[in-house]
C-alpha cells in the first residue's frame, strides 16, 4: 500500500519533467477516444478552431486513426517552452498520409512530428494546434453554404479558386475582411483550401467555445455539497414528512433517489477524471 501510495505522488513530479506536462499525452488520448470536446480543455482556445476543422477531416477520410506519442523533446521557441512530439499513427488512410505530407508533418511511414508552443492562460498551461495548417489570430469554425465561389482576392472580378456545390465545414479569419469578403480555409478533396467567399455566405457552428472541463477539487466541492445535502437536507425532509415517507409517498422517494444517482453520478466522473489525468485510462464518458 505504501509503494502504491509513493508511486501517485512521484507521479505529478515525472510528468512535470515535460515542458507540457503530459498535457499533449492526455490530447492525444482524448482524440483517439474521439472526445474532441474533453480533448479542447489541453488546447489554446485561439487554436480551437483549427482542431475542430481538423477533426472533421479525420472522421471523414480516417475514422479508425489511431495515436501513439513515441517521444517528447523540450525546446524553447522566442523564450516560450514547447515541446517536439514524435506520433507513431496507425490505421490512417492514403488521403490522411497525403495532407500530412502537404503541411510537412509526416516524417515517415507512419511517423509525424509536431513542435507544440506551451502556452500560458488564465486557465493554465494549454498546448497550440498547427495540424491545420491555418495562420490567423481571430479565427471562427464556420459552416460555408452552397452554391459558394471562393476566390483568389476579396472581389468579385477576381479569379474562382474553386467553387462549392454543398455545405462545408470551414474556418474563417475574422481579420481579414474587405469588400464583404472574409477569408475562409477548408478541406477539399484531402487538401486545404483557403480563399474569400462572400460574409453572407458563412455562419458560425454552435460548438465554437472549447469544452470547460472541471478540476478534481471542484469535482469534490460538488460531491461534498451532494453528501451535505443527503446528510442535512434529506433527514430534515424527512423529519417534517416522516409521515408520507412511511406511508409510502412517491415524491420524498424521488428526492432521496435522485440525490443517490446525483452523488453516483459525480463519483464517476471524478474517478473518470482521476484515472485519465493520472494514467491515461478512458473510461466510457
């Protein structure tokens, strides 16, 4: 018992070695599990849209991808930590392999390597995403309506870059605006695509806030306030109804019942949470 309890806390100390720690491990777990919500809580919320485009393409083109960091390298970009991560990918397909190629990830057959910024927020330390290879620094993920023209330059009279005969899934530079143009990026045939399409041609998904995940002590403070509602609440309820909880009344059962399945309930999402963030288990969420 003692070894075990000595091993949870050299833990946090060993993963805290990496510049990230461990946060681009838990990412990578998260998307395996294709829980892009849950794996938003380790990213930059600039970046957020750029995951969720990228996202998109995988379910499209390599439902079944799978990731596995081999290794971790610490490095310092302009005085900013980051890390190099080397990913062993398996069960991608041809067209996965191609775009990878094209924004200069892939190493080797089934190798990609990646340098993620460290970057430091009033929510913490979270991880940048650059697997959609999208510069902009107010970005928004978009739905592109059809039929769409997406041009070379913000006009009318500039040349087509290709055209849009259905709905896609996009992101938009907010930024870079002109002439009731905005500037868009989408896949397209397992490429990236970028070029202006007409403001009203473009609305914004609902998911474009990344995920808010709660902390192990505010998991806690639920679950305190849960067991001090069933050991102050509940008995005082009943004192003033012992009558019709005797008698078999359905409403002070349902009231004890759903402060047992709230108490259940946050149980396992701490133990969910706890078993992710210490050893990368993913149970059913």
């Amino acid at each position: 018992m003692r070894k075990i309890f000595f091993c949870l806390c050299l833990l946090p100390i060993l993963v805290s070695c990496s510049h990230d720690r461990g946060l681009a491990n838990k990412l990578v777990g998260r998307m395996n599990a294709q829980e892009v919500e849950k794996a938003s809580f380790y990213v930059y919320e600039g970046d957020y849209p750029k995951m969720l485009l990228y996202n998109r393409f995988v379910e499209s083109c390599s439902p079944q991808l799978h990731m596995h960091i081999v290794d971790k390298e610490n490095i310092r970009i302009d005085g900013t930590p980051a890390i190099v991560a080397t990913i062993e990918c398996k069960n991608y397909s041809q067209m996965y392999k191609q775009y990878m190629q094209s924004a200069g990830l892939w190493q080797e057959e089934g190798i990609i390597r990646d340098t993620m910024r460290i970057m430091d927020t009033k929510d913490g330390r979270r991880l940048s995403f650059d697997w959609c290879k999208i510069s902009g620094d107010n970005l928004l993920f978009v739905s592109i309506s059809s039929p769409s023209q997406i041009r070379k330059e913000p006009s009318m009279q500039a040349d087509v870059v290709t055209s849009l005969s259905c709905y896609v899934a996009g992101v938009v530079e907010r930024n870079d605006m002109a002439n009731g143009f905005v500037k868009c990026f989408f896949f397209s045939s397992g490429e990236m695509v970028s070029g202006y399409v007409p403001q009203q041609n473009v609305s914004a998904q609902k998911n474009n806030t990344p995920f808010y995940a709660l902390t192990w002590w505010q998991y806690v403070g639920i679950l305190f306030g849960i067991v001090l509602f069933i050991g102050v609440a509940v008995p005082f309820f009943l004192l003033r109804s012992a009558i019709e909880v005797f008698s078999g009344s359905p409403k002070s059962w349902i009231v004890i019942l759903g402060a047992i399945l709230g108490v259940l309930y946050c149980l396992y999402q701490l133990l969910e949470m706890l078993l992710f963030e210490l050893f990368l288990i993913n149970l059913p969420y």
